[in-house]
C-alpha cells in the first residue's frame, strides 16, 4: 500500500540543489555578506541586517515543495494556501504545475478537485485539524511541511486544553497559522481559545479578569476570535499563554506579563499555578531577524528598506520595529524601486496603503539599512540592493568586480 504522509521529504536535495539555486540564490548577497555586510559605492553606502530572508522553516517547506514535484511529475499536486508568505515564491510553484488553492475570506478551503490520486502539500504554517481530516479523507498523498518551530506551539495549546487551560494566542486571528494553532484545542473536549491582536485587546482581556464585568461586550468583540462557544466567565478563569510565531517578541511577552498581573489581582500569588500558565513560543528565527534589525538601527542609518510580502506578518513586525527609529519602506519586490524615476513603491508602516515617494534617498552622503522577512529569497534581496545604487546612478557590479 502507497504510503499517503510525509513529513521528513524524499531524500531529493541533491536532486533540486541546482533548481533552488537558480530560482533564489544572490551572488550580490553573497559578496556583501563576505564584506562585513557593508558596501559603498561613491557617496551611498548599503548595510545589511545580520540575519535576514529565508529561516530554516521556510527552506525546508520550499525544499519540500520542489523535492514533491520531482518525486510525483506525473501527478496532480495542490497546495492548501500559499506555502509562505511571498509572491515570487508561490508563483515560481504555480509554473511548476502546483495549483494553488485559494480560501475565501469567511469559509473553508473548496477540496472538490481533490482525489486520491492526487498529491496535496501543506503549508509552512500547517492547516487546520479540520482541513487535515478532510484531506485524511480524501486519501490524497500528504507532503506536510508544517514548521518545526509552529508544531512546537500546538503542542503548548494541546498541553493548556488537556489540563482545562483556555489558549490566549497572541496573533491576527485570520493568519493561516494562528487559525491552525486555535484549531489543535479541539483534540480535547471542552478545549477552548482566544486570539488577541494586541496590547489593547488584551487590556479588555484583564479588565474582566479583574472585575468580571462587560462580559457581554467582550463576547460580542471576540466573536470571530474565540471558540464558538466561548464564555469569558467559564473560559478566562484559567488561561494558558501562546503565540503566532511570527509576533514582535517584545509585544508578546508584554501581553503574557499583563494577562499574569491581571491573574495575581484577581487570585492571589498563592493561586496563580493554578490559573495561568505562560511559554514563549516566538520562533528563534524570527527573534534573530528582529534583533538583528536592532543592532543595526543602533548605528549610522538614515533610512531602512523592509522587503517581503505585504502579508508577511513577520516582514510587517520587522517594518514597525524599524519605522520606529528611522524612515522606513516596506516593499514587496525590488520593483517597488524604479531608479529611473527616483521613486519607490511601499505600503506605508501600519497600514494596508500602498503609496510613492520620489527621491527617498534624499542628497548627500546616505547610509541605507537593509533587511528583509523570512520568506524573502535572497535573490529579491540583491536586485533590491542594486536598484538603491541604481537611483543613484551608481553601478553595485563594478563595486563588486
């Protein structure tokens, strides 16, 4: 019998090494990280974040992805969603013969031209239990290449609905990955969770917590983020802690602190075991990317471009962190700067606006910030760089020669 899961690959990397290479490689990143991260070109100087693009979860659900077209080239391969969170990428599995299935904003994901003998590929972000046993079901092929570092989550919210523990998840409720974290509270009868945005979502939390009043408006609020059932009375008496991975590190740990002094008002230190349970579960890469970000907002940097997908939630947080020391650009692909015009395209920090601004760069001596979210190949990094020493009128290749 054909075996239908797979979670490690196919032992194929060789065989795919060159296809990666050419489809995502950068010699320009290669050069610069080779120079201190630095390049100079007359009076414009480019800078590197340490850690940037790809992570580790994201090469191996690309890798995965690859290794999956050439192990079944006869056969029908789906992918439930975008694999990550960057259009060049998913565009590159959709000319390889991936359909891409899409998921309307309010409903599920349509699987009527999945069959058994096809071959679906799960996201980096994972899927919901719902979606995974309705594709068991089908028994279609499974390539799952859910990361590590998300799976690690689901096992925390497990652990908090097992033990009778409501899941608050730091996160944006609609994100692939925290509807299939809230998901896994349902492998236990009674499992329950909520999903707070923010700071201040997570005020209104406390504030019931504390006083247990307005709870009717606290259902009301959360009616999309919280278990069908959910009752702030019953469900927030004892909570357990979690994050979508790809949250500010900082605002997470700020939420847990709150959530626990919110705990300790209304119960005591004596009782606070048991009702509040607290893990980071930031994932180590994207932690790096934002510290990485830091250290270099500490030095001489007048502006900072952010590049990755506009619904990358990890591109946007390092945006934010940066937009808060120095202007900033988030821009989904190099295209987003035309040297020619002087121009540059970028969704403006902490909206959904798309806006141009002319002559970014500004006069005189510029030192230009770089970095870039997980799901960033570097190969969109290094067009990126050439085209800031482009506005210039300024050649990175001969820097480089």
């Amino acid at each position: 019998m054909e075996q239908s899961y797979f979670r490690k690959g196919f032992g194929l990397k060789d065989a795919i090494q060159g296809a990666l290479s050419g489809d995502y490689h950068s010699a320009v990143v290669d050069e610069i990280r080779a120079r201190g991260y630095r390049v100079s070109v007359g009076d414009l100087t480019v800078r590197l974040a340490q850690e940037f693009g790809f992570c580790y979860g994201v090469d191996r659900a690309v890798e995965y992805a690859y290794e999956t077209r050439t192990k079944f080239p006869d056969r029908r391969i789906h992918l439930v969603g975008q694999i990550i969170h960057n259009p060049h990428v998913n565009a590159k599995l959709a000319a390889m013969g991936i359909e891409i299935l899409a998921r309307p904003a309010e409903g599920e994901f349509d699987f009527g031209r999945v069959t058994a003998a096809d071959v679906v590929l799960l996201p980096a972000f994972g899927v919901t239990r719902a979606d995974f046993d309705r594709l068991r079901a089908l028994g279609a092929v499974l390539v799952d290449t859910t990361c590590g570092s998300v799976l690690n989550v689901w096992k925390r919210v497990e652990s908090y609905a097992r033990d009778g523990f409501t899941a608050i998840i730091h996160g944006k409720y609609q994100h692939e990955e925290t509807r299939a974290t809230a998901s896994q509270v349902t492998k236990y009868a009674g499992g329950r969770y909520l999903v707070v945005r923010d700071m201040a979502e997570t005020r209104l939390v406390c504030e019931f917590i504390e006083r247990e009043t307005g709870g009717d408006e606290l259902r009301e609020r959360f009616r999309a983020a919280a278990s069908p059932d959910f009752d702030p009375r019953r469900d927030l008496a004892r909570v357990g802690i979690a994050n979508q991975t790809t949250m500010l590190s900082s605002e997470s740990l700020a939420i847990a602190a709150e959530l626990r002094r919110a705990m300790v008002s209304r119960h005591g230190v004596a009782a606070l075991a048991e009702h509040f349970r607290s893990f980071d579960t930031i994932c180590s890469a994207t932690q790096d990317r934002q510290d990485a970000v830091l250290r270099l907002l500490q030095d001489s940097v007048d502006v900072m471009v952010v590049i990755g997908g506009y619904n990358s939630s990890n591109t946007s947080h390092l945006a934010e962190l940066c937009a808060e020391k120095r202007p900033t650009y988030h821009i989904e692909d190099p295209q987003g700067i035309d040297p020619v015009a002087g121009t540059i395209r970028h969704r403006v920090v902490g909206t959904t606006a798309e806006a141009v601004v002319r002559d970014w760069l500004g006069a005189g001596p510029r030192i230009v910030g770089v970095t870039a979210g997980a799901s960033t190949p570097n190969n969109k990094v290094g067009e990126t760089i050439e085209r800031i020493f482009g506005t210039r009128g300024l050649s990175l290749a001969e820097a480089l020669a």
